[in-house]
C-alpha cells in the first residue's frame, strides 16, 4: 500500500508534465498530415464499420431482441480499440523514448502512463461520437455517464499493470510486441465483441468470462446500450477483476523495479 500512495504521488507531482508529454505523444502521430486527427478517427472506423457489416449482413449477427446492432457491436468494439492501441503502443514505449533513458532526472515509470492517455483522447472522440449517435435513437442518461466514467477508469487501472510489465519485458525481448500483436488479433475474437456470448452454453460462458477485458467491453455496452447502473454489476465478477488487475500491478511493478537499471545498457 505505501508504494502505490507513493506512486500516486509521483504521479501527482508530476501530473502537468504528463498532461503535456501525453498531448505532445498524441499530435505527434499526426506530423506532416494534412488531415490530422480525421485520419487517427477515419481508420479504426472504417475498420469497425467493415466488420459491422460483415457480422451484421454477412453473417446475420443478431443483438439481443430489440436492440439496435449498431450500438451493441460499437459500444463494446471502442472499448476493445481502445485497449488495443494503448497496450500495443505501450508495450514499444521504452524504445520509442529510449533517448529519455539516459537522463538522470526523468521518472521512468510516467512513460506508460503517458501514452494510455494519449490512447484516450481518441478514446474520448469516439465515445462522445457514439453517445450523440445514440442519442439520436434513445436517452442517454446519467448512469451511463457514470459507467462510462467507471469503465474507462478500469480500463486505464488494467492498462497501468499490463504496460508496465510488457514495456519491461520489451527492452530486454524485442520479440514481446509481435507476441502482444498475436494476443490482439486472437483476442478480439474470444471477446464477445461482434458475437453474442448468450449462445454459448454456460459453460463456455463461465471461461469466457475470466478475460478481464470482457468485464470492459461488456460494461461498456451495458452503460450505452442496456443503460445498466453500477449498482447492477455483477459483484463477482467485478472482485475477479480487481484481482486481476492489482495482480498485474504488483506483476508490472516488480518486474519494472528490478530491471530498469538496465534499461540504459541495453538501449
């Protein structure tokens, strides 16, 4: 518990230099670009909207009776996004900045939390997107706020961990990024993002259910969709997840503190 209030602390102090490193991280994706941030928008939506309708008139995916398909595959598909690319690029994120390992006075520990938010902002352009398209539709009320806001917070905590572990694990293995690229693609189709879980036999179900990114993207669709409050959240499942993700935490941390000595000799 004192290393993490002393973490959070770190953190604290130095909460306007990650504000600006993340903004600076996220305008650097778009140097040289005529369009900016339409082309940072305009491809994971042209992504997501193939697969819509691929499931959705190719396959014949079906939500749940009376929902709309548009708003049950994309509430659930931006959260997924969302961990991808944050976890994708944070994994790379000691190598990206390896010329900041050297300097004495810099924390190396803000670096993965610097790019989740970087990650987020887009984030936050597509969530707000979804909310006016379904609101269109249907009410957008303020326990979807909240779980929205509760969510992303998850989101973020599960991130924090895992960054810190496969960031680490990096350095040291190159081969770490083509390993967690393997995990996405795999990932996205053993989350029920485009599929419903309910066909599947209890069972099944119980399994799936043990990927921590499941409570996400189901929460997501829940808070949008279902207009489900936090009050409605399955205790189990959400003690399962904490579990999980203080374990990744304390994985994350311990194996960052005992190498990061030797990011300066291998970078």
């Amino acid at each position: 518990m004192q290393r993490l209030i002393a973490l959070f602390k770190i953190y604290y102090d130095s909460r306007h230099l990650i504000k600006e490193m993340a903004l600076r991280d996220f305008k650097l994706k778009f140097v040289g670009s005529v369009f900016g941030l339409f082309w940072a928008v305009l491809q994971p939506l042209a992504m997501m909207s193939i697969l819509y309708f691929v499931f959705k008139y190719g396959l014949k995916a079906k939500a749940e009776n009376g929902i709309s398909f548009a708003a049950w595959f994309f509430s659930a598909s931006i959260a997924w996004n969302f961990f991808q690319d944050a976890l994708t690029s944070t994994t790379n994120v000691y190598m990206e900045y390896a010329y900041l390992i050297k300097k004495v006075n810099f924390r190396l520990a803000l670096l993965p939390l610097i790019k989740i938010l970087s990650s987020f902002i887009l984030h936050v352009v597509f969530v707000t997107l979804l909310l006016v398209f379904v609101a269109f539709t249907d009410s957008i009320n303020f326990n979807t706020l909240i779980s929205l806001l509760y969510f992303s917070f998850c989101s973020i905590a599960l991130l924090f961990g895992l960054s810190w572990l496969t960031s680490t694990i990096q350095v040291f293995y190159r081969d770490m990024g083509q390993f967690i690229g393997i995990i996405m693609q795999i990932g996205f189709w053993v989350t029920p993002i485009a599929w419903n879980h309910s066909l599947l036999s209890p069972e099944y179900q119980t399994i799936l259910k043990l990927n921590p990114v499941m409570y996400i993207t189901e929460g997501y669709r829940g808070a949008i969709v279902h207009k489900t409050s936090l009050f409605d959240i399955s205790i189990n499942q959400t003690l399962y997840f904490w579990a999980v993700t203080l374990a990744c935490f304390g994985l994350g941390t311990f194996v960052f503190k005992k190498l990061k000595s030797h990011f300066a000799d291998i970078l």
